[in-house]
C-alpha cells in the first residue's frame, strides 16, 4: 500500500489550461474516486499520475518520492483502462501474465500469480480462452487480473464500467469493492457516474473546468455540500435549487413563493434555497403545488411538482397515488434546507 500526495498540479496544452493547480493527498490504502462532468480534467489528472501526461507544474509523489520523471513502468502503478486493451491474439492466460513475462519473472512465481488473481477474480475456468470468447464482464476482469498479478503500489481505474449495461456494472462495483477490501491497495478511480463514486468510495474528488470543487467522504459531500455545484453534482435525483431571498422565517423565491425555514439569520439576502427531493414530503399543509409528472420506480416514486413558477421534485418512499394535474402540498424537512450565497458557497452560520 502506497500514499499518493498531489501538490498544485498543473496542466497546459499550449496556451490552454486543462488542470490548475489541484492539490489532494490519498493516504496508503484509500479508494479515491474523481468524479466531474465530461471534460472536467478528471482522466487527465489520473493519466498524469501514470506517467502517460506530462505535469506542466506541481508535483505528484508515492510515498513522499516525487514520480514527475519516472517513466510509467517504473512507477509500479497499474491502469485498468476503460476498453480493457487486450491483446485479441492472447489467451486470458497470456494477457494476464505479458508484463511478468517481459521482467523475466521466476515461472513458478508467475503460476503462483495466475492462480490467485484467477481465484480472486473467478477466472479460473477461463485462463485458455481468448478475449473474442469472452463477455464484456469477463473482459474486465481479465484487465483487472493483469494488473493484480503486477502485485503494484497503487491501482488506477479509468472509467471501467463504462461500456458495460446497466445490470452488469452494478454487479461489477461489487467486485470491485471487494477487490479493494481483500488486496488493501490503494486505488485511485475516475467516473462520471456520481452513483458509482457514493456507491464505491473512501473519499471523492469532485472536479469541475480543472479545479477541485470538494474532497472527502461520500456523505460528507452529500450532507454538507461545499457549494451549488457539489449540491447538484452529487445525488439522484439531483438538489432541488431556487434562487430568492431569506426573509425573518422564510426563503422567498424569485416569483414570491414563500417556503418555510427552520431559522432564517439572513434577512433580505440574496440566496439559494436547496432541497433534496427525499427530504421534501407530500402533505397535508404546507406550499402548495400541482402535479406535473409522476414516474414510479417500484421501491419509490419520483413526484415532478411546480409550485407557483419553481419546479420541485419530490422522491417519495411509500406508494404515492397522485396524478399529474393533482394539487397537493409540499413539506420541508426544516433540519435538511441548503442556503447557498451570490457566489454559490454554502452558508453554515444559522438557518
């Protein structure tokens, strides 16, 4: 296990800046997930810490050795990439043990290698056949094995569940927890799919436009948002989020819908109301609202309401018997509202 410490990390192409000066420390053993929208610099930052970009400034070390220069196969880091990249003319076997086999590695050590990764990652039946032979699922854990059998400091995951269905990728986070959980290696992972990083993760990076947004544990993130854009980023469905005013005891949104607050202390400012869709309760009392769009999951039902010109949704555990065009009302959990500033900060100070 291996600490990995990332210390304001520059990236350029030319004149145009992709990473500004990101800072963030791993500690040995941690599963880091770094999670954004497309483009955010997330895969850019992972590829960095391989070896495979340049750092236009900054450092990144392992283990407090500083790795800027070392070539990526002397790293002793392992990426498991997003199309998987074996080699089609290889067997499981031969694909699992290439990099082995080029360092000239003790065959009997090699064997001992195979047979654990293969045990670990329930492979063991298919170690003669090839990757055309093979589903999408099998082809990653294939891809996972051969970075296991390199036994390496620190493991990286680029957007591995990407092309796999809906079904399967929920089967494969499981798999991948549990790697994690068996070996101990530290792993850095790079999604998209913030549900995948809650789902998965010690810790969460969230990128936005090359910066870090937050860093920490997933509920952290998810009870104590840094700013809007966290609040939106992380959750599904995601923050409901409206802009106004705090009045004495009450948030007044930009049409005069009044919704209730537990403590204002902001009087006249103006803020940004959020509210997470299951903290919001089809009432009795409360604001009123209609129905626009019911979409039940089974286990839950997601209830899209406008009240006055604010688009609200509410996820609602127990079966919800409304239908669109339905008045209703809305309840606040008080102790859950979110105010955020002009600037898209989180106020802490009382609400």
């Amino acid at each position: 296990m291996s600490a990995v410490t990332i210390t304001g990390v520059e990236k350029a192409y030319g004149k145009a800046g992709v990473i500004h000066g990101v800072s963030v420390e791993i500690t040995s053993g941690e599963f880091v997930i770094l999670v954004g929208p497309s483009g955010c610099g997330k895969s850019t930052l992972l590829r960095m810490i391989a070896g495979l970009e340049d750092i236009s400034g900054g450092e990144i070390a392992l283990d407090g050795k500083v790795i800027n220069d070392v070539a990526p196969k002397s790293r002793d880091i392992a990426m498991v990439f997003q199309n998987y990249a074996l080699y089609p003319h290889m067997t499981v076997r031969e694909n699992m043990t290439f990099a082995l086999t080029l360092k000239k590695t003790d065959r009997h050590e090699i064997e001992n290698k195979i047979t654990r990764a293969s045990a670990i990652l329930g492979l063991q039946d298919l170690l003669d056949r090839y990757p055309r032979q093979l589903s999408g699922g099998q082809r990653q854990r294939v891809a996972m094995g051969r970075a296991i059998v390199r036994d390496p400091k620190v493991f990286l995951f680029d957007e591995p569940l990407s092309n796999l269905d809906a079904k399967l990728r929920v089967q494969m986070r499981t798999e991948i927890k549990a790697l994690h959980r068996r070996l101990g290696t530290t792993i850095v992972y790079v999604t998209h799919d913030q549900v995948e990083a809650m789902t998965m993760a010690d810790k969460i990076v969230v990128m936005n436009g090359g910066v870090v947004e937050q860093f920490g544990a997933p509920l952290d993130l998810y009870d104590r948002p840094a700013n809007l854009f966290v609040a939106q980023f992380i959750g599904s469905p995601s923050m409901n989020i409206l802009e106004g005013h705090a009045a004495s005891d009450s948030f007044v949104a930009a049409d005069g819908t009044a919704f209730p607050l537990q403590q204002a202390g902001h009087t006249g400012t103006a803020v940004s109301y959020g509210i997470r869709p299951e903290h919001l309760r089809l009432s009795d009392s409360g604001v009123p609202a209609v129905v626009e769009v019911v979409e039940p999951t089974g286990s839950e039902t997601l209830v899209v309401t406008t009240a006055g010109r604010n688009t609200l949704s509410a996820l609602v555990r127990e079966r919800a018997h409304v239908v669109p065009g339905q008045r209703v009302f809305l309840a606040p959990d008080l102790a859950q509202i979110h105010l955020f500033d002009q600037r898209g900060k989180r106020v802490v100070s009382s609400i």
